[in-house]
C-alpha cells in the first residue's frame, strides 16, 4: 500500500510539473511512460480523495501529451467507472474517460494547474451542448 501512496504521490508532482511548466512540454517516452505507470497505481488505490485527484490528473496529463496512447490508463478508469465505490467517482472516472476518447471535442474546456473539480462540470456541460447543438 505504501508503495502506491508513493506511486499516486510522484504522479500527482509530475503533473503539477507540467502543469507549472505548460504547453510544449517535451518528456522522453520512458518518463511518459512512468507517468502511466504512476497514474494506473494510483488508479488502484481505494481512498476516495486520491482515486478523484488521479482522475483529475489523467485529465490532465491528456492535455499536456495529446499524442500519448492512453489505453492502458483508459483500461484502468475504465475499471474505477465499474467499481462498487462512490457514484461521484464513477462519474468522475466516465467523465475522464469521454475526455481522454474525444479529446478534440474539448479544445475549448479550461485547465487549471490545481485541482479544480469544476472541471468535471465543465467537460459534462460540453458534451451536453455538443448533444444539444446535434439536434
């Protein structure tokens, strides 16, 4: 358990690190690939506080490496979306989830360097308009 404590610890400061240093950031594929590492142990843990920040930061991460194939990390969320835990969090983990799939539907939405749960509003309140703007 300590081990995935220090696992969502040093993704939550990688991702403040980008978030800090901002677009264009430039990671050799082994460091991206520790930040999946990281960020699925993470996805593992079963604290509501650390399971909604590493959701966050998935988010996050997909902004920053738009690029970066998030399979595995959709695997994972996709796991969190199923598990007998708090509905906000499942709706948290599908919310991700639609934005990591779609990531060009959400060029628009706003991220912040700190946690920002508003976000999870904001990534639904687009895809409620996109639904809208559809019909």
């Amino acid at each position: 358990m300590f081990k995935k404590l220090v696992g969502f610890v040093l993704f939550a400061l990688a991702i403040n690190v980008l978030a800090v240093n901002g677009e264009g950031v430039s990671l050799e594929s082994k460091t991206l690939k520790l930040l999946e590492e990281n960020c699925i142990e993470s996805l593992e843990q079963e604290y509501v506080g650390v399971l909604e920040a590493t959701i966050y930061n998935t988010i996050v991460f997909k902004s920053k490496f738009p690029d970066y194939k998030f399979d595995e990390i959709l695997s994972s969320l996709k796991e969190v979306s199923q598990k007998e835990i708090s509905p906000i969090i499942k709706y948290e983990a599908q919310l991700a989830i639609l934005f990591i799939e779609n990531y060009s539907l959400f060029e628009n939405v706003k991220i912040s360097n700190q946690f920002n749960p508003e976000l999870f509003k904001e990534i639904s309140s687009t895809i409620h308009n996109k639904m809208l703007a559809l019909k």
